[in-house]
C-alpha cells in the first residue's frame, strides 16, 4: 500500500489545467453565434407558411366550437359545430361580422364565411339555466381573428 503522499502526486500530474479564459470566451460567442444565425434563418421560414384564410387576410390559428348546451341530440350536434380557424382570419374589425348572437354569447367570423354561419342557429341554453341579461355584442379582429368582445366594456380599438 502506497503511502498517502503518493496519491496526492498521482492526483496532481493526471490534473489537466483548465482552459485559458480567452478560449472559453471563444467558444461561447462561437455557440451564441451560431445560435443566432440558425435562428435568424428558421424564423423567415416559419412565418412564411401558410396563412389563414385568403391571400391577405391574418393568420388566425385557433378554431372554435359553436358550443352551448348539448343534453339533447340535436344541441349536441349543434355544439360539437366548428367555427374554423380560416373562417376566423382577418386583418381589420372591418373583416368581422357576428353570428349565433343571443344574450348568453355570440360567435364571429370573417365576412367571407358569413353565409356558411348565419344559416346556424343560435347555440342552445340549458332549460335550467335561466335568462342571460341583455348584451351588446361587436366583432374585433384581434391578433388576426375574429372575435366577440361585449360591447359596453370592450376599447374602442382592440
């Protein structure tokens, strides 16, 4: 068995000596470098995909259900109804249109879609659920959607 001392030689000459600073410095602008310039070339190709609805028109990414209550056959198929993501698209509050208004909520689509939509009925309310108050309704465009918003407390511009 090698005395305590003799580890410690061992030890230090296997020691490597860390880099120098400047190297790593180096190598890290290197990454974030590289990094950068890998972002800078992905980020074109990702906005460039597919847009929402026409040419022109904002990208909307999100569809929604047409929704309320669905205890009967014919409100369950009225509920599971999909308002698309290309139907929502638009670029301006002047794009939008309201559909399916009742007190309880209101739905709205681009003006393009508006035929598809205006032949559904309003969503169904729960029998139980009883009387929504009045409410005032306005389509806005909102980060290239349509969308609902009451009009009493919604901004002027959204």
């Amino acid at each position: 068995m090698a005395p305590p001392f003799n580890k410690i030689q061992a030890v230090m000459r296997d020691h490597k000596e860390p880099r120098p600073l400047a190297t790593t410095r180096r190598r890290v602008v290197a990454t974030l470098s590289w990094g950068l310039l890998a972002s800078l070339l992905v980020l074109p190709a990702a906005c460039s995909g597919s847009r929402g609805g026409e040419s022109g028109y904002g990208i909307c990414q999100q569809s929604v259900a047409w929704g309320g209550w669905d205890g009967t056959p014919q409100c369950a198929g009225l509920a599971a109804s999909v308002i698309t993501a290309e139907d929502r698209a638009c670029e301006s509050d002047a794009d939008c249109t309201l559909v399916g208004v009742t007190n309880c909520s209101a739905h709205a689509v681009g003006q393009r879609a508006l035929a598809r939509y205006s032949q559904l009925p309003a969503p169904c309310q729960h029998p139980l659920g009883g009387m929504c108050p009045p409410v005032s309704y306005r389509a806005v465009c909102s980060q290239g959607c349509c969308m609902p918003v009451n009009a009493a407390s919604a901004p002027a511009s959204y």
